[in-house]
C-alpha cells in the first residue's frame, strides 16, 4: 500500500458536482493499492495513521495524534500512485492492484478507520473525481508498507 497524507484544515471530494464525501481538521489520504497488499498491510497502515503525532499541541511541537485532536479522515482512492514512469512518455499502471483487489482492500482499510472511532468520509472507488483542500501547514507524508511492513526507500 501506498498512502499520500495531507494534514488539512478541511478537504472534500465531488463526483459530477456532487459532495460525496467532506471533512474539517485531519487527513486527506490519497490510497494506492498493489497487487502484493494484504489485510497485513491495512493493518500497518492503519495503526500508522491512527498514531502519526503531527498535529501541534499547546507549544506548537507535533506531538498529537489524529485521535488525539478528534480529527477525520477523508480517504480517496487513487491508483495512479502506482503509475510507473520509468520509460517512455505514459506511465504504466501494472503495479496497481486490479479494481476487484484493491477495492475490497480499500474499503477494508476505511472500515478499520471507522472501528477506531474516527469519522471517516470517502471518494467513490473508479469514479472520476475532484479534491479539494486546504493543506495544514503544509505536513505531506508519503507511507509505503510491504508484506505489512514499513518500506524502505
């Protein structure tokens, strides 16, 4: 699994002009899924997540967590995070997990979210979509897990 996370102040997400799915003070993850991902792997990222101390507490050091603040998540699906641009001029998606994959894990890992308390808003899996949001700081953090397990760069 691959996440992009963006600290916001708030975030949402249109499908057709559509609200699908909108948030206050979080997270806005950008979720790539790969042909390798397990349940381990939604695991690790959402105990990560749920513990990342990046919010400022009373003397403005990132010592908070997402919990820590009641903070939400808006959670997108995003397969391009996988695009590999190595060669040529059109990035090659076949690291991407296949749709019927990487949705089941998508949403595995969004309703492990929401068993842990937090308000948890999404995009609509394969559908063309239109983020918007207000970058808190900005904090952005890339997150890459492998077998369950953080990977090395």
């Amino acid at each position: 699994m691959k996440i992009v996370l963006q600290r916001v102040s708030k975030a949402s997400v249109q499908v057709n002009g559509e609200t699908v799915g909108e948030i206050g003070k979080g997270f806005l993850l950008l979720v790539g899924i790969t042909h390798t991902d397990t349940m381990a792997d939604v695991h690790y990222m959402t105990e990560k997540i749920l513990s990342l101390r990046v919010f400022e507490d009373v003397e403005g050091k990132l010592n908070l967590s997402l919990q820590d603040i009641s903070g939400e998540i808006l959670s997108v699906s995003q397969f391009t995070l996988y695009g590999d641009c190595k060669k040529g001029r059109r990035p090659s998606f076949t690291n991407a997990a296949k749709p019927d994959v990487a949705e089941k894990l998508y949403h595995a890992f969004n309703q492990r979210l929401h068993k842990e308390g937090v308000k948890v808003e999404t995009g609509r899996f394969g559908a063309m979509m239109s983020v918007h949001l207000i970058n808190d700081g900005p904090v952005t953090l890339v997150i890459e897990t492998e077998n369950g397990k953080y990977k090395e760069r």
